[in-house]
C-alpha cells in the first residue's frame, strides 16, 4: 500500500478478533513509534505491551467504570450504547507512557510542557499507520483515569499513561467516517 492510502485506509476499530496477532508485528508497530520525532530528540515515551488476559479484563473494568462516570457527567446519550468489550478481544493493547520531564524548551514558556505529549501522540499516530500497512486494525483508546491505570501495571507516579492501541484483525469492517474539506481548516498567509 502506498503512504496516502496507508493514511486513508487507517480506521478507528472497536471490534476485533480474538486470534493473536504476530510478536514480529508488534516489534515492526514499536519500531515504527519509535522513529517519531521529540522534543530534543528526547524520546519521552515507554511502551507497555498487554496480551495476558486478566490484565486486559481490568482494564476493560476501568474502562467501563470511566464510561459510566462520563456518562453521568455528560448527558451524552452515545455512552450509554457503547459498549467496550473489545477491550477483552483485542488481542495486543500497547499503553503507551509519557515521560512530563522530557518536553524540550517548551517547559520555559507560559504555555508550555505538550511536548512530550505531542511527541508520544507523533509515536501514535506512526504505532496506527504501521498497523494498517500491516493489515492489522487498531483504535486509539484514552477513557480511563490515569491514577487506575498506573496501579494496574505498576506505572511510576512521576510518568503518564497517555494512550491505549488495540491491535488486532477486526471482527467486523470499521465504521467508514468522513473528513471536512481541508480547505475549510486552512488560511493560506502569502
Ligand atoms: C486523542 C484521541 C483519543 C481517542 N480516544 C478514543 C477513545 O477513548 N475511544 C474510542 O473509541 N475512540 C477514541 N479515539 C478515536 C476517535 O474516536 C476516532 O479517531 C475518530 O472518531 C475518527 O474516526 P477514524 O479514526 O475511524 O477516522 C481517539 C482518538 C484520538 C486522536
């Protein structure tokens, strides 16, 4: 597949096979997070990757107890209809950890410290793109507290648990989703 349509193919997934997917797949996915760029090239992320079963099923638990509280919270009517077994199918869920110490110059300024989480969101976006082009399916998934998640894999307090990616082969085809026209969000300054 060539790059655009490695882009394009890419599908939030929430239903996947229960049938293990490749350790060499998830080596190549780690790989290609690991090629992100960060801020001075500091690398502020860890990975932690999930295929044991009982520590799938209590992360489906704190997901289900934050949908819950959102839902209370909100009044989004969606959560009420959405259900979150995949957590219990997928079968590899990578967290990946932020690091809020390595976050380059921006630390100094008023607004500042993303770095590292754009830098973890760049080696994301590159774990997803090197799913799809393995003809793996994947969703980005954060409804959880990051204090549940870091007693349930013995995560140090000092780092943050940004993300889940569920890896898998989907059940059923992902929902298509459209995009508005991108010359909607630009302003060109010529
Ligand atoms: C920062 C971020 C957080 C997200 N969190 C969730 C989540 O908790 N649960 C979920 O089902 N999808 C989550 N998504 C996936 C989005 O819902 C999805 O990307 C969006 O609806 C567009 O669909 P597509 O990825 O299929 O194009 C998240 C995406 C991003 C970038």
């Amino acid at each position: 597949m060539d790059f655009f349509s490695v882009i394009k193919e890419r599908r939030s997934c929430r239903n996947f096979l229960p049938e293990p997917i490749e350790e060499a797949d998830i080596e190549k996915i780690l790989e290609a997070a690991s090629w992100a760029p960060s801020p001075l090239n500091s690398q502020p992320w860890e990975f932690i990757v999930v295929t044991n079963q009982e520590v799938k099923e209590k992360i489906y638990a704190e997901g289900e107890r934050c949908r819950k509280w959102a839902l209370e919270k909100s009044g989004w009517k969606w959560l009420g209809s959405y259900p979150l077994d995949f957590l219990r199918s997928t079968p590899a869920i990578i967290l990946v950890v932020g690091d809020p110490k390595k976050t380059g110059v921006d630390m100094f300024m008023e607004e500042g410290s993303v770095g590292y989480q754009a830098a973890c969101s760049a080696a994301i976006q590159n774990m997803h793109l090197a799913a799809t082009s393995l003809g793996l399916n994947s969703l980005w998934f954060t409804l959880f507290d990051k204090k549940a998640m870091r007693e349930i894999l013995g995560i140090d307090p000092g780092k943050t648990p940004l993300a889940l990616v569920c890896l898998g082969k989907a059940g059923s085809p992902p929902t298509p989703t459209l995009r508005k026209d991108v010359k909607e969000k630009t302003t060109y300054i010529r």
